[in-house]
C-alpha cells in the first residue's frame, strides 16, 4: 500500500514536471516568433524604396510565368524575391497595359518614383510606394503624368493615397451649356444653341481654342508615349483657360493605342458595332475570320474637327466662312487606316491650322 502512493505521487509529480516544461517552451516558442517578427518588421519598414510581397513580387513572377513580360531581369526579380520601386516600375504591366511596350517607359518610371517621393527626403517609403502603386493602377492618372509635359494638359498638383488633383479648367466644356437627356424633350435644340452661341468667347478666341485642340491631337497622335485615341470625348472633355488656352478637362475618355488593340485584337464580331472601343474607337469586322481588326479607323482629327465646326462657324468672317467650312467637312469625314493615310491626315491639319492662324497671328488674340 504505502509503495502504491508513492508510485503515484511520483507519477504525479512528473507529469506537473512535464507540463511545466511544455508551457515554458510554448512561451519561449511564442517570444522568439514575436521578436523574430518584430525585427523584420523594423528591417522591411526601414528599407528604402521597398515593393515586394503582393504588391509586387507576385504579380511580375505571375506574368513573368504566363509568357507576359520576360527577360533576364524578371527571372532575377522572381528568384531574388525582393524588388525595389524603381525595378518594380519598370517591368509592370500596369504601364504597358496603359500605354503599351514603349522604348521612352524609363523617363516615365523615373518621373513616377520622383513623384512618389513626397516629403522630398531622396527616399522613397513603404507608404509612399503603396501610394504610387495605387495611382497607377488609375488610368486617367498615367495618362495625364504622361502628358505632364504638354501644355494643353491640366497640371497635377498633388496627390494622396489613390486620390490627385489637377489645376482647376476655368471653363470645362466648350460649350457653356449642355441640356441634360431628360430636359431635351422640353427645350427645344435649336434654343441651346442660340444660347451657347451667346454666352461662347469672341470669334478670334474661340480660333485660339481650336488652335490649341489641333496641336494637341497632332501631340497625342505622335506623343513619346505612344499614340493616344479619343475614345469617349466629346465638348465636355475639352475645355479652355481664362487666357483662351486649350486645356484636356477630362482625360477619362482618352485611350492609348496598346489599350485599344487588346480589347479588339481576337473580338468575336458579325459588324463593325461590335468593334468599338469606348463610344468613338470603332476598327472593321472580318466577316470571314469573325474576329474584330485591331486598327482604328476614324482618326481623332476628323473627332475634333466634328467638334470645331459647330465651336467655329458661327461668327466667322464672310470670306473666311467658305473655306473654313469646307476644310472642317473634309476634316470630320477623314477616315481609314492610319498607317496607309497619315500624310494625308498631316496635310489636312496643316492646312486648316494654317487657315485658322494666319486670322489671329498679326493680332492681340494670337
């Protein structure tokens, strides 16, 4: 009897003993994973210029494993496991979806990770990076970072997260008034246009306007970045400053060329309706193939011209008025392949630009 007690006394014992033992491991366990934790977390918030993780790493190394980007320098990205911005930038598909393969895409990288540096330091921080991923996850926002250079773009003053501001468009449409659809039934169109054509600027301003909206479509068409397309423009995406300077008010309804021959490139069509990119980019239906040609056919001069006439005819001088009218009609009807007529397209822009300027050079409008 006694040796049965003090068998069990010695069992129990032991087992207090083992239990003890395995708490204090699981809490020494637990502080080295903390302090492990912790440490990292202090090395990857302090390292400068970091993008890794989701936001990185498995995006490229995804599409580095599809076929979509390739190249020595995303193998290594992908096998290194850590990324800088500047890398990052440079092989995201993020610019070549919105701008496509460009050979200028490093001066437009550079101006991003300048841009994301916001308290200037000459580093660039965890957070300030997640900002700049965001912002160029807008498409508007890398088209008018892009445009940054051109004057007919609204500057960018500043930005927050996945939020920017530009500078304000003294008057954002060409148009001072637009009758909403549910109002048009009662106000009658031929009353809005009088009106519009009341409140516009004087004749010699609106030619500096148009002026302005020329060189731009010749900018875009030609720009560093690629060809861009007025997708979904119209009078309220141009508007115009207090000094009568063209300027883009929303470039929401622009596109790049590399943006627009994705959605065509393999689309299922029977007409060439079901080949339009936006409202405006509309490419040719292969009947036979089925599938929807990739080039636009309506070039963004015969858009703007469209525009113009409507902005330019009323009160223009009598003997200009012939020749400007028929130069925007033969403007607005342009169409066909871009790459089989863009002398063409060039010599109608120079002639009616040439028109427009030779009113106003000698004058206090110019």
């Amino acid at each position: 009897q006694p040796r049965s007690i003090c068998s069990g006394a010695h069992t129990h014992t032991h087992t207090h003993t083992h239990t003890h033992s395995h708490v204090k491991y699981l809490v020494v366990t637990w502080l080295g994973v903390l302090v492990s934790s912790w440490v990292i977390y202090m090395q990857y918030s302090s390292y400068s210029e970091l993008c890794r993780g989701h936001v990185c790493t498995v995006l490229i190394c995804e599409h580095y494993q599809r076929g979509i980007i390739s190249g020595s320098v995303c193998k290594s990205l992908c096998e290194e496991k850590t990324l800088t911005l500047q890398r990052c930038l440079s092989t995201s598909p993020t610019h070549q979806d919105s701008l496509g393969e460009q050979s200028s895409l490093g001066s437009l990288v550079s101006r991003v990770v300048s841009l994301a540096d916001v308290n200037l330091d000459g580093r660039v921080s965890l957070a300030e990076a997640k900002a700049a991923w965001a912002l160029l996850h807008v498409d508007e926002f890398v088209l008018l970072l892009a445009l940054q250079d051109k004057e007919h773009a609204p500057l960018l003053l500043g930005h927050c997260g996945h939020l920017y501001v530009t500078e304000r468009v003294a008057h954002a449409a060409l148009f001072t008034l637009e009758v909403p659809a549910w109002a048009r039934p009662m106000v009658p169109e031929a009353a809005a246009r009088a009106l519009n054509r009341w409140l516009a600027p004087a004749w010699p301003h609106r030619v500096r306007i148009a002026i302005g909206l020329l060189e731009f479509v010749e900018e875009a068409f030609h720009g560093a970045y690629g060809s861009l397309y007025m997708c979904d423009g119209g009078a309220r995406a141009v508007g115009y400053s207090t000094s009568y300077d063209c300027k883009l008010a929303d470039l929401g309804g622009m596109a790049s060329e590399a943006a627009v021959r994705a959605f065509l490139r393999g689309r299922a069509c029977r007409g060439s309706d079901d080949c339009t990119f936006g409202r405006d980019c509309s490419a040719t239906c292969d009947r036979l193939a089925r599938r929807c040609n990739t080039e636009v056919v309506r070039p963004n001069l015969a858009k703007a011209c469209a525009l113009l006439a409507d902005f330019l005819l009323f009160g223009a001088p009598s003997d200009l008025r012939d020749d400007l009218e028929r130069q925007l009609r033969t403007c607005a009807t342009l169409s066909g392949l871009a790459s089989q007529m863009e002398v063409h397209h060039s010599l109608v822009l120079s002639n009616l630009k040439t028109l427009l300027w030779k009113e106003i050079s000698d004058t206090k409008y110019s």
